[in-house]
C-alpha cells in the first residue's frame, strides 16, 4: 500500500472547513509541498476522517437522474446553490447574488425548472402549473434520482 500524501490532516481539516475549493487545495498541496493531488484523493481524504460532504442533495428540487451531459448546465448549478442555501450552507457572496437574480428572473416569468434528459438541451423553464408546480421545479411524474453516493 502507497504512503499517503496527507502531509497534516488538522491543516486539511482547517482548510475543508473554511470552504477552501477542491481546486484550490490541489494547487496549495502543489505549491506548498511539491506534491500532485487529483480531487479523488480529496475525497477520500474527507471519507478516512470522517468530515461530512458539503454537497446538499435535496431530492424536492433535483428529483431526477442526471444525465452526464447536463451536469455543468446552469440552471442545474442554481438549484444546487439554492439547496445549499436551503440547508443553511455557506454560499459565496458572488454565487448567491447570481442565485437571487436568477430566482427574480423565475419570478418576473411565473416559471419553473423542468428536465427531459432525452433532449440535447436537457434543462427548460416553463410556466408554472397554478395548484401543482409549487416550488422552483415542474413536480416531475416520477422521480429518478437515485439516492447519492457515500456521506
């Protein structure tokens, strides 16, 4: 078994904490110790000492299963901002005035988030169904999403 590249895991506690990005500690474990970390060793890291994920899934506002190719769309980066807003996670000052202009502009159209992932597009904003749609999302049929990965 590979030694670990963990050089101080109260260190890389600290920064988890302060909400350092993954990106941001692979470029500080580069610069500051000379060594090559990839976001899977990140990770694993927070599993072996048991820190939480900062990722809040919220199944009421991302019920489906998402296809790969609608992963980085931004309609799906606000509703996940919004669950961590929700979950009373830290969100950054620049990400929440994006989110806040975002839901406004939902508003102003009386519109809500729906998903077809058999389309190339994958995202849409459509009328809000009065009675039915009471969130931020068309109430789905059926939801897909599985139930997410390790804590």
């Amino acid at each position: 078994m590979a030694a670990s590249k963990l050089v101080d895991p109260d260190e890389f506690i600290r920064w988890y904490g302060e909400g350092k990005t993954y990106s941001w500690i692979m470029d500080e474990y580069r610069r500051k110790y000379g060594l090559q970390i990839g976001s899977g060793t990140i990770s694993n890291w927070r599993h072996q000492l048991g820190i939480k994920k900062r990722a809040v899934r919220d199944s009421r506002l991302i019920p489906w299963a998402v296809r790969p190719e609608h992963r980085c769309h931004h309609v799906l980066q606000m509703l996940r901002t919004e669950a961590r807003h929700r979950g009373g996670q830290p969100v950054a000052p620049d990400r929440l005035r994006k989110l806040r202009y975002w839901l406004d502009n939902l508003a102003a159209q009386d519109a809500v988030v729906h998903y077809e992932p058999e389309t190339s597009q994958g995202w849409w904003l459509v009328p809000r169904r009065p009675g039915v749609d009471a969130d931020l999302i068309r109430e789905p049929g059926v939801v897909t999403r599985s139930r997410g990965s390790r804590s």
